[in-house]
C-alpha cells in the first residue's frame, strides 16, 4: 500500500514535468503565465503529487503516535 501511494505521487509530478516538457521543446518556453492551458495541469499534477505525500505523512504521523 505504501509503494502505491509514492507511485502514484511520483507519477503525478512525472506528468506535471511531461507537460512542461512538452511545451518546451514545442513552444520554447518553461513556464507562460498568460498561456493557461498547459500551466493549469501542470501546475495540477504537482499539487496532487504534494497533497498525496502531504496526506500520507499526516496519516502517517497521526497512526504512530
């Protein structure tokens, strides 16, 4: 269970990068903050691969005490 919990986080940032990625080597550029269409889920998958790590800790640290 807790393998699939950091699996699915780093899959998460994985595609947050690929998006990013993918709009750099398309576009030139990183990170546009008037373009709102790759930003939007890049910026998405990041906070859920932080949410899920965040989460999990907070469980975890809530269960051993």
């Amino acid at each position: 269970m807790v393998r699939a919990i950091y699996k699915l986080a780093f899959i998460s940032f994985f595609m947050g990068f690929m998006i990013l990625l993918e709009q750099y080597i398309v576009i030139g550029v990183w990170f546009e903050i008037s373009d709102v269409h790759h930003e939007t889920f890049s910026v998405a998958f990041f906070s859920l691969g932080f949410g899920i790590l965040l989460g999990f800790v907070g469980r975890r640290a809530k269960t051993q005490s």
